[in-house]
C-alpha cells in the first residue's frame, strides 16, 4: 500500500484534507482506512478515488500530477486490496424483491410462450427510464396499469386461441411523414418502390378490408400524382391485388382513393402484409442533374411520384370465415402457429375436457410461472376453464383460462424471495429458478425455455460449467437479438433516433429512410461482433461498415447498390467509417436539431465508453448563447465563453474537450472541415490532460487501454441485467470481470459469461 499512501499524500492532501475537504473527502487518514477497507467495510470512498484515478481525472488539470507508473502502482495496489475484500465479504447488492414484466420483456415472453408475435404497444405504455434502462423503474403496479394487462390478457387469449370474433377489428398502419418512397423498401418484392410491409395477426378466417390512402400536402392533394400508377398489396410476398390510381380534376382530388379499397379472404394466423409501387423507369431533369435524395417535402423537396400514406385493414367482415376457400392466401381456418402450440389435445367427450385443459395448461404455466406448478396453482385457471366452458365450449374455455394465467401475479412479476433466518445484510446466493429467470431475462428479455427450467429445477443451473455451456447456447439462439434491440438500443441511445428531427433548412437531404438506415448500421455492428463472438474492441475500430445504397451515399462510399445491407471492406477514399465513434446513429443523437454539440457527445463518450460519467449539472446553470446573425461565432468560442461561468467549467472542461475531437462530423454524421466559413479545429484533451488532435487519437486512446471501455459496458451490461444501478461496491466484480474478459481478448461471449458468473448476478443481500 505504499504507493497508494504516497500519491495520495504527494498529490492529493492540498485540496483533500481535514480543513478543505474538497468534494467532501478528507484524505488526511488515509492510511488508517486500510484496516477498515480489509474487513469490508468504508470502501465507497476508495472505490470513488479508484475510478477518479482510472480515468486519470484526478489530480486535475494544472495541478502537480503523478507520473504514469505512480499511476499504475497505486491503483494496483488499492483494486488489489479492494478486490481481496470484497472475496472475504461480498456485497452483491439487492435488486427489489418484486418487480414486474416491462412491455418489451410481457411482448417476448408471449412471442415464446404461444407463438404469437402480437404489437402490445397499442395497449401497454412505455416504460420510464431508470440508470439508462427502461427495466430498472418496474417495481410499481398500477390499477391503471393492471388494468391494461388485463386488456392484454383478454385480446392475446382471444387471438392465440382463435375464439370467437366478438365484431370486426383492425388496425391503420401509418408511414412515416418524412419517408422518402422513390426507391425500394426492404423487404418488398424486388422491382417495387415505396410502400410499407408489416407483419399482422388476423384474429379469424373471413372477409377483410384492405384500404390504402395517399399522401396529401397541407391543401389536402395527393402529392406526385402525375398520370396513372400502380399499386400492389401483397400477402406473405404474393400478389393479392392490384389497384390503379389516376389523377383527377381538382375538385374531384378528395375522390381520387375512392377505388383503394376491396374485400379480401384471408386465412387466420400471422401473415406479413405489404403494399408497393410498381417501379418506373425514370428520366433525370437537365437542371436537377444531381437531385435531392429526400423527397417529402413540397417546398424544398417535393414528391416526384405518390407516396403510400396508410394502410388499413378491417374484418372480418362476414362473421363466419366461411368465404370460398379456394380464394385463402393460407392454410385452414384456425391452423395458426399458436393453436398448434396451444392445443396439444382435443376432448372427444365433456368427461375427457378437464384432464384435456389441465394437460394444455401445466406446461404452459410452468413456463409462465418460470417454476414448477402445483395443484394448488391449477384450481383457479381451471374455475375459469369452467365458465367458459359452460359458455362457449372447450376452446372458449382455454381461452377464459388462458387470459387468467396472463394476468396472475406468478407472470406479471419476477420475484425473489429471500430464505429465512439470514441476517441484514448477509449475502446468500439465489435459487436456481431465480437464476434462470435472470439469465432468460438478460439474454433474451423473455421468459426461460424449457431447458433452462429442467436444469433450474434439478438444482444444476449454478453449476460452473452447465452455466457457462447454457449462457453460450442461449447467446446462439436467435432470441440473444434482444441484446441488440433492447440492450444496445438503450446504451447507445438508438432509440433517441425516432425524435431526432434536423433542421430541414440546414440538413434538406435527411428523411426517415436516412434515421432507419443510421439505426440499422449500428445494431448490425454490433450484431456481427456478437454473433461472430469478436472483439468488443472491434466496436470502436474495425475497418468494417454495414451499408445500404443510401447510408453509402450520405457517407460518400461508392459502390453499394439497392436497399440490402451488407458489410463493406473500407478502403483509401471511403472516408472516416467503421466504429461506433463514427456511426452517424451516434453522432446524430448527440447533436441539437441546427448544429452539433461538443458538449453532449463529450459526456456521451465520457459516460457511455470511458465509463466515468459526471455529476448532474446544478441548478440554473446558464444555457449556450446563440450565435448573433452578424457575425460568425465557433462553437469552440461559444463554449469557451460558456466555461469562463465558474459554475460551469467544472463539467466543461471535462466534457468539451473530449466532444471536441468529433467536431469534423457535423449533426447528421457526415464529415466536414469548414463550419461557418472556418476550418474546424478537431483538436481536444481527454481527462487526464493528454492531447489528442481529432477522433482517430480519442480512439488510439481508447484501445491503448481497454479496461476503461470494458469495464464501461461491463457496468451497463450488469445494470440491464440486474435492473438495477450499479454502486461502489460492485467495483470489485466489475474489475474481475474485466481481467476474466481479457483473458480471452475481450470476446464478447466471454464477457457476457463473467458477467453471469458475477457475485451481484448469481448473490443478493438480504434485507
């Protein structure tokens, strides 16, 4: 502990000492805290000074500061007695003892449980954001909340069962305003343009009404309309029909969708719905030899052809399902993948019902339940499988018992009990069932399989080895795209991507198909780094991008053609693409909607890669002066004026810098060297001080020492899977994670493996 003594008292006793106390830290005792730390106890403090010296933040900027090997051994020498205590007296932490399903774990878990891949948006609000993550802020039920489960409950029963249609349902599917519809819209059929597809659960066979409806602009005609155009919906890829549409006199514009609508028999179960325009050839303008590739807007982009505003579907409309057969797109009525999931027998006799619905209901229960299910757990299910059956038959009971279990306690909410006769604060280790229900949850936001369960149950699950062979199965299995759609979506702030709306003044070529391809590169990056079990180094440097034709554009490669995405080998005069530093989805979310900002993507990298986030602003702390009209001011000079206010050059002077290195990337993530007629100067300083000239150093920085950036996705990673913040004391736990990852050049598979063998994930404290 020597070296940690003498830096402290070399370099840190002049502002942190018993008369100043900077921040509230008296150092003057330091020494005398090693017993204290050792036996577990008084360590938060050290931990904070760990992560300030890690990060190389602390001494600050213009003080006397200790040379690189002090560093080292100083922070060995304080994670290492750390490290040796928290083996002797583990602090796993405590998540809440019951929290519940959030929406996107509740449309998971009926995805697995009833093969049936229903939109539950339109019933279940978002969930609020906690530490990042929207499974954090769940330990709350609300009567207005259960009230919409049990909407949930009742319309997933009815679907999944196929019971009967109580009137025509449907739903409108909008296309987003500012989709550009000149080009081809994966995954529709080649040799079409515009459109949408969408994958929908039709509740029954029978008879349903499919409507389309333009664009129109602001004086309500259609846009683009000029001679006649084609219109084909499709179901399952196929041609159903094909509607044609010709422009009207003005008058008569209101009119001009009335032949956009026809009945259609369609067979129950999920089918993917879509709608397109036929591709034209089309001849470029001499004076627009180089047009816009947004086209949306009437003014400064107009549309050269109709777009596809809506699309509606309504039925069934006959009440029967008995249309000609020969007419269906699809199998029997009723033959839908959740049926087939859901009814593994078939009563011949009323005698024969109730043995039949308990056989049907106990393995669905243990899954949803994630436990094995007794008798007792039976009775009520069955009480409603009853009244239903009275009243309507067998499969109307199923369904009447199917919509309790959905809305019962045992599914809505993950419990963890805690065994008795522990004392507060003792750490004990949490059953297997508990534990499969974190690994499913983590993985996959859904509910565990049946493999998990067997092993759960046979007291195997927290087996080293049987742990790590199941994490690795389940990060093979295709629902482990969680962790890019749920997981990478709420670090990354892709989700943020939805509401970033530019200035179409300033940005006139961005539209939705630019937002969706941005997201798109992104969580294909980091898509291909899990599945290939890579680096995650690699997410900050990798010479390979994940392009379509129109994310090539926008970054200027040439080459990549059509609407697919793929990997591109970058090479001389692509430009600056790969890692995530240089996505446009990341650059576009720390941006404001006129101009980049220094500052936000300087605590994005700062909480988000280098793991060293920085307090809350306080408050009434000024906001940025617009720039004056008449004359052209940088925003380095902006916020060097912003940082002369002593309330705001703490956090400033961190974050700028960093932000600073970005700057040739402007708010839609294309580069640039001049901004307001100047050339832009990318030069910034990271934390501890060191210069860097431009991006490229802000990421040598990185990889010179990966710890930092591991060890900040390993703390987001143990926050979405333990659904709670991470704390000072899961210090130690990160840190081993970090060397256990290293072990194995950071692979990804490795680090989501330590992470499960973790204290906080496999332990908890009790009460």
């Amino acid at each position: 502990m020597d070296a940690a003594v003498g830096l402290v008292e070399n370099y840190c006793l002049d502002c942190h000492n018993s008369f100043e106390a900077t921040a509230g830290l008296d150092l003057e005792g330091f020494s005398e805290t090693v017993p204290q730390v050792r036996a577990g106890s008084d360590a938060a403090a050290w931990e904070k000074m760990v992560r300030r010296l890690r990060s190389r933040q602390m001494p600050p900027t213009g003080a006397a500061r200790p040379e690189e090997e002090e560093y080292r051994q100083a922070l060995s020498a304080m994670q290492s007695l750390l490290d040796q205590a928290a083996a002797a007296h583990p602090q796993p932490g405590r998540t809440d003892s019951i929290r519940r399903l959030n929406r996107t774990e509740y449309h998971n878990a009926i995805r697995d449980l009833l093969a049936l891949d229903t939109d539950v948006n339109a019933i279940l609000p978002a969930d609020e954001s906690g530490h990042g993550f929207d499974n954090v802020t769940v330990g709350d039920l609300s009567p207005a909340l259960l009230s919409r489960y049990i909407t949930a409950a009742e319309r997933i029963s009815r679907l999944a069962v196929g019971g009967a249609v109580h009137g025509p349902t449907g739903v409108n599917v909008r296309i987003p305003a500012d989709l550009t519809q000149d080009s081809h819209v994966q995954g529709l059929p080649l040799g079409t343009r515009g459109g949408t597809v969408f994958d929908y659960q039709f509740p029954a066979a029978g008879e349903y009404e499919i409507q389309l409806r333009l664009t129109r602009d602001r004086d309500e005609h259609v846009e683009g309309l000029r001679g006649s155009h084609d219109i084909d919906v499709l179901i399952d890829r196929k041609l159903l029909h094909r509607f044609t549409v010709s422009p009207k006199d003005e008058r008569a514009d209101a009119r001009v969708e009335d032949g956009l609508r026809k009945r259609f028999w369609i067979g129950a179960g999920p089918h993917q719905v879509g709608a397109a325009f036929p591709q034209k050839g089309a001849s470029l303008s001499e004076i627009k030899r180089q047009p816009f590739e947004a086209s949306f807007n009437r003014h400064r982009h107009p549309r050269r052809t109709p777009a596809l505003f809506e699309v509606s579907i309504v039925g069934p409309l006959d009440g029967s399902g008995a249309a000609d057969s020969a007419n269906a797109s699809s199998g029997a009525a009723g033959d839908t993948p959740s049926r087939q999931r859901l009814l593994s027998c078939t009563p011949t006799t009323a005698a024969e019902a109730p043995d039949c619905a308990r056989e049907i209901l106990r393995p669905l229960m243990r899954r949803a339940y994630r436990r094995p299910v007794t008798d007792d757990d039976l009775v009520v299910p069955m009480e409603f499988f009853e009244q239903g059956y009275a009243e309507g038959g067998f499969e109307a009971g199923i369904e009447s018992a199917l919509a309790a279990v959905l809305v019962n306690p045992y599914f809505l909410l993950r419990a963890e009990s805690q065994p008795s006769g522990l004392v507060s604060g003792e750490a004990y280790r949490i059953s297997d069932l508990e534990l499969a229900s974190r690994l499913s949850f983590f993985l996959w936001s859904s509910v565990p399989d049946d493999t998990l369960l067997t092993l759960a149950e046979q007291n195997r699950l927290h087996e080293p080895e049987v742990l790590r062979e199941q994490t690795r199965r389940m990060l093979e299995d295709e629902r482990s795209q969680s962790l890019v759609t749920n997981f990478a979506a709420q670090w990354l702030y892709l989700r943020n991507l939805d509401s970033f709306r530019p200035d179409m003044r300033l940005f006139p070529d961005f539209d939705d198909n630019l937002r969706q391809a941005m997201r798109k590169e992104t969580e294909l990056l980091f898509d291909h780094v899990m599945r290939a079990d890579r680096s995650v180094l690699e997410l900050i440097d990798t010479d390979t991008a994940f392009l379509n034709e129109r994310l090539a554009r926008h970054y200027g490669v040439r080459g990549v053609v059509g609407s697919q995405f793929r990997p591109v080998k970058l090479k001389e005069g692509d430009g600056p693409r790969g890692g995530l530093l240089r996505n446009a989805s990341v650059l576009a979310v720390t941006s404001y909607a006129t101009r980049t900002s220094p500052t936000v993507r300087g605590n994005w990298i700062l909480g988000n890669i280098l793991g060293s986030p920085l307090p809350p602003p306080p408050p009434n702390v000024p906001s940025l002066k617009d720039k004056q009209e008449s004359v052209a001011v940088s925003i380095r000079e902006r916020l060097a004026e912003h940082r002369a206010n002593p309330a705001c050059a703490s956090c400033h002077d961190v974050m700028d810098p960093v932000g600073f290195s970005l700057e040739n990337f402007d708010a839609v993530g294309r580069w640039r060297v001049i901004d307001e007629g100047e050339k832009i100067d990318p030069s910034g300083e990271l934390p501890d001080g060191a210069p860097i000239s431009d991006f490229t150093d802000l990421e040598e920085s990185i990889l010179e020492r990966p710890e930092m950036f591991v060890g900040a996705l390993t703390e987001k990673l143990l926050t979405f899977a333990l659904g709670r913040g991470v704390e000072t004391y899961d210090g130690p736990a990160v840190r081993k994670v970090v060397r256990q990852a290293e072990a194995e050049d950071y692979r990804f598979s490795s680090l989501i493996t330590a992470v499960v063998s973790s204290v906080p994930f496999q332990m908890r404290m009790a009460e």
